[in-house]
C-alpha cells in the first residue's frame, strides 16, 4: 500500500497565482479531508468528503479555495487567487470509514511570496 | 480557540526520563486519538481510545482516556532520542478536531 500520495511536496509562488495541490487517497478509503497546518493556528480541518461528495466545508477560509473529488482516487484543493497568508502546510487525509483513523500524506508545503 | 488544549507546548528531557503530556477539553468526545508527526512528514495514529477510565499501552507509552472523556494523557516512560516529535491529540464529536500539539525533544 503507497500510502496517500500528495504533489507537489513544495509550492512557491507569488501571491495572486493560481496553486493546485493534489491527493491520491489509499484505495478504498470512503473519506478525504483536506488540513491545513500552521504554527499559529496548528492543524485546521478545511473539507472533507465522503465517496467524492463534499460534507463538511464550514473549514474553507473564504472563496477563495475550493476542493473537488471528481473520482475516488483523486482529488484538488485550489486556492486562486493565492496570498501570502495561505502559507502553511497543507495534509491531505484519508480513511476506510466514518470511525476508522486517518491516514496522511506528507503535505505539501506552500510558500506564498 | 481550539477545542482541545495541550499541555506544555514544549517539552525538552533527557534521555531515560519521563513524561507526561496532556489534552484538555470542555467537550464530550465520543473518541480520541493520539498521533505523532515527524518533521516533513504527516501525522501517524498511535492510539485511539473509547471508553472513559480506559488505559491502553504500547511499548513504553501509556495513554489514558478521562473517565468523562474529556480529557487524555500520554505518558512515556524512559524516553528515547526516537520518541522526539510533535505529539498531537484528536477528539471525535462527529470530525476530528485537533489539538496545537506538544514539541517533545528527547535528548542524548
């Protein structure tokens, strides 16, 4: 098993740009949740979804970011345009079910300049 | 304001000693897990616990669920450099809320 596979591993880019991080869950997982990781505010769930239906999004910051599932194997979470106090890291998670622990990828790590 | 609190933020011993970290909440959980995350890598689960009063073990770690299930303990007992991560709680009211984690260093 691979294990949840995030790309990039990095991100730099000037703030205004469009970012893409991506998610490939471990295989028969039914849930994805999307993280963001930062000292100040630790780590904040932002959406998560169950069998590629959006659940929970009360954790997005604002308009700005948007998360899709188009399939199980696969998901995005976008930020456009991007700021600099997007920087953080960002987990992508998955798990066989509601009560089942989550497995993370290694983040990607997102510096926005 | 998190949900959960963990106390200290730091911790910074010795080889062989012990310690105790703490996760603190006003809320009922109906679970809570602990994880431990290494640097450039994502959180890894190392235990979960259900029932109020409940101990479980693993190896040199001890974790303890409140017996109102508010609150939880991890204690280790001789600690190694390989213990040294941020350790971080996670209460289940129907999403995982996390904790700000406890930097623990271990040193040689």
């Amino acid at each position: 098993d691979a294990g949840v596979i995030q790309s990039p591993r990095h991100e730099v880019t000037e703030m205004g740009q469009e970012v893409t991080l991506r998610c490939k869950p471990i295989s028969g997982h039914d849930y994805l949740f999307w993280y963001r990781q930062t000292m100040m505010r630790g780590l904040e769930l932002l959406i998560y979804f169950n069998n590629n239906v959006p659940i929970d999004d009360s954790g997005m910051p604002e308009d700005r970011f948007s998360a899709k599932m188009p399939n199980a194997s696969f998901s995005t979470l976008k930020i456009q345009p991007s700021e600099p106090r997007d920087s953080a890291v960002y987990f992508c998670a998955s798990s066989l079910n509601r009560f089942s622990p989550l497995h993370f990828g290694n983040g990607t790590r997102l510096t926005v300049t | 304001t998190q949900l959960l609190e963990q106390s200290p933020q730091f911790l910074s011993i010795q080889e062989g000693e012990n310690l105790t970290v703490y996760c603190n909440s006003s809320s009922v959980f109906s679970s809570l897990q602990w994880y431990r995350q290494e640097p450039g890598e994502g959180p890894v689960l190392l235990v979960t616990v259900v029932t109020g009063g409940e101990v479980k073990k693993l190896k040199r770690l001890t974790f303890q669920f409140g017996d109102a299930r508010k609150d939880s303990s991890l204690h280790i007992t001789a600690a190694q450099p390989g213990d040294t991560g941020l350790y971080l709680c996670a209460g289940d009211d129907y999403k995982l809320s996390f904790g700000a984690g406890t930097t623990v260093t271990v040193r040689a």
